[in-house]
C-alpha cells in the first residue's frame, strides 16, 4: 500500500505541476502577449535580434511550446521568412531552459536544511487565486501567473515528500539510474520522455529534483535534460504538421539540429568525464562550484549547455534553413488542392495568432470569391469559355472553406475575450456574404450555360450598360478587404455610396431596358435574363458593403452610418 500512495502522490505531484506551468503561461501571454507578438513582427534578418527575441519571449512566458506555435502562425500567414522562424527557435531553446532556474528554487535549502524558499513561493497559489476574483483583466490575469507559480512549486513539494530517501520510489529511481549510466542511453530515456509529456520543462523539474535527493547522479542528470531538448521538438513537429510548408521546414530543419547538437554535447560531456577520473570526480568538481546545491547546478548547466549550442548553431541558421528545404520538398503545385491555407487547430492553443490566421483565411477566401466573379460577370457577358473549369473548381474551394471557417470560428470565440470574441463572432456574417459572392459568380455560368444552349446572346448595348454597373461594384471590390483587415476606416463612406449608386444604376437601367422592349429594339427572351443579371449584381454591392461595416456592427449593416 505504501508504493501505491508514493505513485499516486508523484502523479499528482506531476499534474498540479504541469497545471501550474500552463496557468503561469497563459497568464503572462494574456499580460504581455500583444507586446511579445509585436516584437515577432518586428525583427528582420538580424539574427542575432530574432536569437534574443526568441529567448527573451519565451523566458517571459515559459514555455518554448507557445513560441513554436506562434512562430509556425507567423510561418503560416506569410509575415515571417524560414530564417527568421529558426533564429527564434533557437534563442526559445535558451528562454525555455530558464524554468529549471526556477525549479531549481524549491531545491535550496540553508546548512541546516530547515529553510527552503519553495514553501514561500507556494503561497503565491492562494494569492493569485485572490487576485483572479478583481475585475480588472490585468490583476486578474497577473493573478493566474501567480496561482500557476505557487501550483508549480506546490507539485514540485508533493514530488519531493515521494523522495525522502527511504520510500520504495526513491529507491527504485536510485536502481534504475545506479544500472543505467550509459550517457546516450540516458539521452534517449529523456527524448522520450518529453515527448510523451510534450513538456521539457516538467522533465527538467523532475530530473532537478531527482538530482537534489540524491536519487540520480548530477552526470546522468546532465544527459537527462539534454535528452529532454530533443524529445521538446516533438511538440513543435505535431503543431506544424497541418502548416505550410516553411512551417513543416522550420520544425524538422531545428528537430534534426538538435538531434545532431545533443549527440555532439554528449559525446564531448562523455570524453571529458572519461579522461578527468570519471563522472564522481566530475560532479565533486560541479558541485564545490554551487555550494552542494546539486539542483542549483544542473539548472545552471542545462543553460549554459542551451547558451552554448545554439550560439554555435546561430551563424549555421541559414545551412539549417537550407536542409529544412531539402528535407520538405515545396508541394505548392498540390497547394490548390488544399481547402485551407493558414487555419489549424493548433493554433487555437495561442488565441491572438489563430485570430490572425483567421482573418488571413478570409482574405483569401474573399480574394477567391472577388476574382470568381470577375469570371463569372466575363463568361456571361461575352461567352468566353476559356476560364469555364477554374471558375466551377474555385467555387467548389469556397464552399470548402466556408465549411472549415465556420467550425474554427465557433472554436475561436470560445477561446477569446470580450470584445475580441465579439469581433471573431462578426465574420460569420462576413464569410457568409463572400461565400454568397461566390454563388452569384456561378450563378453567372450557370445562366451563361443557359443562353448559350438557347443561342442567346446579350447587345453590345446591354453589355455597355452592365459594365457601368460593374465598374462600380469593382472600385467597391478594390476597398472592401482594406476595410475589412482594419487599414483605412476611412473608405467606409465611400463604400455607402458607390452602394447606393448600384441601386440608382439598377432603376435607371431597368428602366432604359424596359423602355427599349416598347421599341422593339431589343429582344423579349432575353428580359428575364438581363433583369436577373442586373439583380445578382445590385446584390454582390449588398454583400460588399455588409462585409466592408462589419468592423463597425457584426451584422455588417450600414444603418449607423446612414
């Protein structure tokens, strides 16, 4: 019964741990996240500037996890080149590493062993939790950092009373390692691991304190963490499988530098112990170093290892790069295929970013739709058949994508605040007025289809009068996606008016069309279909002008500007 309660102690030890790194982490991304994602946007070429930048964010946030993710959306959306995504992975390989540092606090204790830092800190849980209960999103979310600090160290506790020295855990942890020294077989146990935990930082707590309570030698610790940098990697693979292709480039590209940095470290750790008296005299050596604070010293020696490596991988960023484009050929010739290009659950784990990624989508799906259209108003105009295939297959796209975006938006508000919720609910009406954009483009073919089965063909007087209708719908086409993606308010008016001046443009055209059928000039069989054009395009400027006041009313409505 004993072993039962110590296992049961250590997985909960190890789940209010990783709890309490994600609520530390959401909770300084909702406080400096809009800063942090401004930096990304920022930096260029330097890489040096993307190396600290990388590092500095995910110090701040503490979890290299969420950089990935953020970098892969900016990889995604086309806002950041494959280098600059690498040189910021790179210094987030540092940032991450500065968790143990913190771990490494529950471990210090003064000569006597009566003091220890740890049971202070784990007030913070109940402090923070006082904070969450204020109104004001700061407080509240600067109390969610610190429930999750206070919970981290709290976990840290219950996993350290597992390993007081005589429990049958500690004892089996201090068998296992006492049998299995082998420097890359440690490496392997600590990539796997991290892999199925999907976290480094819960690793390196374990290890730290495994190294602390003496159950694990400070050399095998050392290989340890090293291991968990590798198997860290896998969480940036399984969130760019479903990314473009720089995104899949930059996370196998790091994955194998890391293989190949963690196999180089070891090997020279391994030489450097054999040819010094072995790993006892090495640890001694370590140790007398950081006062015998055994955990204090393996968090400080997986930054410097982390410091070390990927300064000397930084001016190999574009060779890194280079093999990423080796390893993931560029499929974009299949791309087209693809329903959606920027839009991916994972990155729904990162708010502000699938936003970004959203509203990038609907721009493609509008620039689709505006370009369908065109066909569609030539194909009926002219009887063109050139363009017939691609405008069926990019209709069928469209109603591909409005079938993914409506799922993801509903996810997406579920995950935002207030007003950003609010904003993200507003482009259901969006992605519904573009889709009905896109139909009108094949209702055009589907109309042309039909008079060209009749041998009935529109006067150049009439394809005149359409095309003064369509002019305006295009100079409407040409503001619509800067209104929309917030860059100049200021064409909104203008919108209004080239609105109304398709319904003025339909009367008088109705009328001069109706007026030449008393005349005899122009053909009875071909009223309904010129009526019907005319209508279908005094509605693509209905569905214009509601996506375009979207940023002001979600129902996409012009009333308050009227």
């Amino acid at each position: 019964m004993e072993l039962v309660k110590d296992i049961i102690l250590l997985l909960v030890g190890l789940t209010v741990f990783m709890v309490g790194m994600d609520m530390m982490s959401n909770g300084m991304k909702k406080v400096a996240g809009k800063g942090l994602r401004g930096l990304f946007k920022k930096i260029g070429n330097n890489r040096l500037a993307g190396y600290g930048i990388g590092m500095s964010v995910t110090a701040i946030i503490q979890s290299s996890s969420a950089t990935s993710v953020m970098v892969i959306g900016f990889l995604n959306a086309g806002i950041m080149t494959l280098l600059q995504g690498i040189c910021i992975m790179l210094g987030a390989y540092v940032g991450t590493s500065a968790t143990g540092l913190i771990v490494s606090l529950s471990t210090l204790s003064g000569g006597s062993g009566s003091f220890k830092l740890s049971a202070f800190l784990i007030g913070f849980a109940f402090i923070g939790l006082v904070m969450t209960f204020f109104k004001k999103p700061l407080v509240k979310n600067l109390g969610t950092l610190l429930s999750g600090l206070g919970l981290l160290f709290f976990g840290l506790e219950t996993m350290s009373g597992v390993f007081d020295g005589t429990s049958q855990v500690y004892l089996f942890f201090v068998d296992l390692f006492s049998n299995v020294s082998f420097p890359l077989l440690l490496v392997l146990i600590g990539a796997v691991f991290t892999a199925i935990v999907q976290s480094s930082s819960a690793t390196s707590g374990i290890v730290i304190m495994l190294v602390a309570k003496d159950a694990l030698t400070l050399t095998s610790g050392i290989y340890l963490v090293i291991g968990a940098t590798v198997g860290a990697c896998a969480i940036t693979v399984i969130a760019s499988l479903s990314g473009n292709v720089n995104a899949k480039r930059m996370s196998v590209s790091c994955m194998i530098a890391r293989i190949v940095m963690a196999l180089v470290a070891t090997g020279i750790i391994w030489i450097i112990v054999s040819s010094t008296g072995g790993a006892e005299k090495c640890d001694n050596f370590i140790l007398g170093l950081f006062n015998e604070q055994s955990g204090l010293a393996l968090a400080v020696c997986n930054v410097a290892y982390n410091i070390i490596v990927t300064l000397i991988a930084l001016p190999l960023a574009g060779v890194i790069a280079k093999l990423g484009e080796i390893t993931i050929k560029d499929t974009s010739s299949l791309k087209k295929d693809r329903a959606v290009q920027y839009i991916d659950d994972n990155m729904l784990r990162e708010p502000a970013i699938a936003k970004m990624q959203a509203k990038k989508e609907i721009m493609g799906m509008m620039d689709l739709a505006f370009t369908n259209l065109k066909r569609g108003y030539v194909r009926i105009t002219t009887q063109d058949k050139s363009e017939d295939k691609v405008l069926v297959e990019t209709e069928e796209r469209i109603d591909n994508i409005n079938e993914k975006l409506t799922p993801y938006l509903i996810k997406l508000t579920g995950v935002l605040d207030g007003e950003e919720s609010k904003r993200v609910g507003s482009w259901f009406h969006v992605i519904n007025d573009v889709e009905r954009i896109g139909d009108h483009a094949n209702n055009f073919y589907e109309m042309s289809l039909e008079m060209e089965e009749n041998e009935l063909k529109f006067s150049e007087t009439a394809v005149a009068e359409f095309k003064r209708m369509f002019d305006v719908i295009e100079q409407m086409i040409e503001i619509v996606p800067e209104i929309f993606d917030e860059k100049d308010k200021s064409h909104l008016h203008q919108l209004h008016v080239l609105e109304d001046e398709t319904d003025r443009l339909k009367k008088e055209l109705s009328t001069a069309h109706y007026d030449r059928m008393k005349e005899g000039a122009c053909k009875v069989i071909l009223s309904p279909y010129y009526t019907s054009l005319l209508s279908n395009l005094e509605r693509v400027a209905d569905h214009l002008v509601n996506v375009g006041y979207s940023i002001i009313d979600p129902t996409g409505h012009d009333t308050e500007e009227q």
